[in-house]
C-alpha cells in the first residue's frame, strides 16, 4: 500500500492561462466539460464564473450533480481566476470593482487585510473587456461553446461586477446570476448606474436571478454598516418597479446563511433559476 500522497484533479476538467496586456495579468481559465457530451453535439451553454480561484471546484462539482439529476441542461462552466493566489483578495477588489472606493482601503486596514495600495479597485470595465475580447473567443475556438447562450455567475463583489455588467452591458450575456452583490460599494455608486440604464432604456431583456443571506445584516457591530439584505431588496424593488416588459427576475432572500453559509446554495438555486429548472 502506497502512502504517498497524489493530487486529485476533477475531473474533465482543464485549465489554460491568459494574459491580459491591458490589465497586466495572467489569468487562470479553468472550464469543466459536462459530465456527458449531448449525443447531438453542437455548441453548449457556457457559465463564467468570477473569483475562480475560490469558487470553481465548488461550482464544477455541484454543476455536475445537478446535471446528473437533470436539473440542469449540459452546459460549459468557465472559472476566471488568478495565477498569482498571493494576492487573490486585492486582485479581484481591482477587477470586480466599478469605481476607486477609499473607504475599502481602509476597512481593509482596520479589518488586518490590508489591499496593497498599488493594486487600485475600479477595474470592471477593463475586466469586462478581458472576458469579451480574448476569454470569450478562447473558449469559443477550443470547446463547444454556443456565442449566443451565455449566463455570468459572481458573490459578493462577483455579484457586484454580474449587476454592473447588467446595467452597462446588459448583452454580454444571456442570464445573470448575482448572489450577495456588494452593493454598498462607493456609497451605493451601483444604484446610479441601474438609474441611469433605466433612463436611456425602456427594456431589458435578460434573466436576473438575485440573492441575499438573511443574516449577512446584523443588527449592529461589523457588517451593519453594509445594509446587505435591504441593499439587495432595495435593489430588486427598483429593478421590479420599472416593469420592463421583456425581464424576468428572480430574487431570494436564503433564512438562516451567512455571507459564507449561502454561497453554495446561491449557485445551486441560482443556476437552476435563469435555466428554468424546476
């Protein structure tokens, strides 16, 4: 009996790295097949998935269950993450970020994770641009990728980024999945960026499914400041009163989970949302 230990990868799944010229970044992309390749072939949904790093083994594995009790079509999943994990943290506060926000830095100093001062946030749009202009395409030339079936995944400030995508690009994608967007973010800066799509725009037509843990607002002490869960819901409210005619949006409110806790559930609930499962 060996007891050596051995790497266990998952599964059919691959990784590639990019780098970003505009961003100067090398990037992991990470995607997992299906766990069977429809008989018909043809080009499959594919998911992105930000904060790859953290999260792609999580959402790979429960992907896959649910596709084994088919309550999910086959589908694509693609993680974007760091090859740099150092700095995880300070890296996607850069890339998930619509604005420079000071306040972040210094809650990051008085919470002992300080964010390197040279890593500045606002980054999103060049983000953005990343993901169109060469992950996109990449993944389009190496794997069975449909161009016009695409759902964006992201928590926390990945669901910030997912709502500001929605609001600035709402065409990147056919479905967004944002769980416990980080809507706090710059004094709320993201309120003035649905405000302003609504006032140039009398539809929008995708699938939104959002979430909320219903203890990430504590009634006072670290956190409360954020608002989280009447963030979200105020965000819904504003999103629902504009009755365009061609969304259809989802929002839950998970009793009970953390801003930690809910993570999987937000995926598991919110991937079979905007894909109409049951």
């Amino acid at each position: 009996m060996s007891t050596q230990a051995a790497p266990t990868p998952l599964l059919n799944t691959f990784r590639h790295h990019l780098r970003c010229p505009r961003i100067k970044e090398d990037f992991v992309i990470d995607v997992a097949l299906p766990p069977e390749m429809p008989e018909a072939g043809g080009p499959l949904p594919v998911i992105y998935l930000t904060d790859g790093n953290l999260m792609f083994p999580m959402v790979t594995s429960t992907l896959r269950l649910l596709q084994y009790g088919n309550e999910m079509p086959p589908a694509l999943l693609v993680g974007i993450g760091y090859k740099n994990e150092a700095d995880v943290m300070a890296l996607r506060s850069r890339d998930l970020t619509p604005s420079y926000d000071p306040r972040y830095y210094e809650l990051a100093r008085q919470e002992g994770t300080p964010v390197p001062e040279h890593i500045k946030s606002g980054g999103a749009d060049a983000f953005l641009d990343f993901i169109e202009d060469e992950v996109k395409p990449f993944i389009q030339d190496n794997y069975p990728a449909g161009e016009d079936d695409e759902t964006l995944l992201g928590d926390s400030l990945g669901g910030l980024f997912t709502l500001h995508t929605l609001f600035t690009r709402p065409r990147s994608f056919s479905r967004y999945v944002a769980g416990s967007p980080s809507i706090w973010w710059h004094d709320g800066t993201l309120f003035n960026t649905e405000a302003a799509y609504a006032d140039r725009n009398k539809d929008l037509d995708t699938v939104l499914f959002i979430s909320i843990g219903g203890l990430e607002q504590p009634a006072e002490g670290p956190g409360a400041w954020a608002r989280m869960v009447n963030n979200m819901h105020d965000m819904a409210d504003r999103i629902e009163a504009r009755n365009y005619p061609s969304l259809r949006m989802i929002r839950h409110e998970f009793a009970g989970e953390t801003h930690v806790s809910v993570i999987p559930a937000t995926f598991s609930r919110g991937m079979r949302a905007v894909f109409d499962a049951p």
